[in-house]
C-alpha cells in the first residue's frame, strides 16, 4: 500500500487548517482594537450647542467615529508649532485626529489643518458672517453653517482630500462670501471616496450597521 498520498493530503489538510486558525486569530485581533475617533473640542470658551452640531454634519459625511472632548484652555496662538505639538501629543491613543474649535476675535489666524500632526484649528470668529452677507437669514444660523463646513474640510484634509474643481464640494475654493455660502455642507462624491480610502488606511472606518438578517 502506498501511503504517500494519503500523507500528502493530511499535510494539506494541516496546512489549509493552520492557514484558516491564523485567519480567525487574526480577525479577532481586528475586533478586539478600540476603533480610532476623530475628537472636537473647544479651546477656551465655546457654545457645546456648536460642536454637537458639527459632530452631527461630520458623523454623516464620513464613515468614522467622532467624539466630543472637554473644553481645553484657550490657545495662545494657533499658528505657532509648539502649541499645534503639544495638542497633538495630549491626544488620547484612540484619537486619530483633534478638531479644535476656538474663537479669537482679532485674531488673523483663521483656520488650518497641521496634517503631519492630526491636528486642525478652526478660529470660528473668522467666519462670522455680517449682515449684509447674512440677508433675511439668522446670523447665527449662518454662522453654524460656515463652522460646519470649514470641519468638513479640515477633516478631508487632515485625510489628504485636496482642493476640488466641483464648485458646489465643500473642498473648493471660494472667491467670494457668497461663493462661500453658496457651496454644499458636504464632499462631492469622488471626494467623499478619497475620504474613506483614507479612513480604510488609517483603520479607522466605520463599521456598517449590520443588515437585517434574513428570515
Ligand atoms: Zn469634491
């Protein structure tokens, strides 16, 4: 009798076994990694009411986590590396990026994504609308508006979304207040696709809800 096929078989079997084992460990691990959130915080004071309102318009244009932090101290200046280091490194381990939100009036900085760092600042007094600009809406309201869209597309660029040509994107540029208003909350779609190919790299995508099962 020959033995060697069936030997040759058991060692395939005990490889294709070892194979499907290192694949389920694997996934295990996966599951087990707290997933990477993108966190907005207010540096110095701040109305909360904004900042949910922000995590809400971010939490449907990418498929990430977002979360809430506590207020930091106000900034000394948003432009200065060292400030932009330490926030970064004052960063939880399963934050991925820091969205800060700070309001400075007089201040020239206006807003800026640090890639290299995780970290964007936005100076929400920049963007205060007038009257003239604001018309027969509420310059609060108005106000949100721009705030919502400027971390629209600080977190597209703290994920390496550029510039787009598609003027309605939240990602184009602007030549006016009103081209500014007139622009979508949102990412056009093709930018939306760079977003989450990033987030898919940087593990933080957000896993789907479950469909409904069958019956
Ligand atoms: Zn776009």
């Amino acid at each position: 009798m020959n033995i060697t096929p069936t030997l040759s078989f058991i060692l395939l079997l005990v490889s294709q076994m070892s194979l499907f084992l290192n694949d389920s460990l694997a996934q295990t691990v996966t599951a087990k990694e707290p997933a990477k959130k993108i966190q907005i915080a207010w540096a110095g004071d701040g109305d909360t009411n904004i900042l949910s309102k922000v995590v809400k318009l971010l939490s449907t244009s990418f498929q990430c986590e977002f979360s809430i932090g506590g207020r930091m101290a106000p900034l000394k200046d948003p432009s200065s590396i060292d400030e932009i280091s330490r926030l970064s490194n004052e960063r939880s381990p399963d934050t991925l990026f820091l969205l800060v939100l700070t309001d400075m009036p007089g201040s020239s900085f206006v807003e800026k994504a640090y890639k290299g760092y995780g970290v964007a600042v936005i100076n929400i007094a920049a963007s205060k609308p007038t009257k003239a600009s604001a018309g027969s809406r509420s310059l609060e309201a108005l106000h949100t508006e721009r705030i919502q869209r400027e971390s629209v597309r600080m977190v597209a660029q703290l994920l390496g979304v550029g510039i787009c040509v598609f003027p309605r994107c939240a990602m184009s540029v602007a030549r006016s207040e009103a081209e500014l208003d007139e622009k979508s909350l949102n990412l056009c779609p093709p930018c939306a696709v760079k977003a989450e190919e990033a987030l898919k790299q940087l593990g933080a995508l957000r896993t789907p809800p479950k469909p409904p099962s069958l019956k």
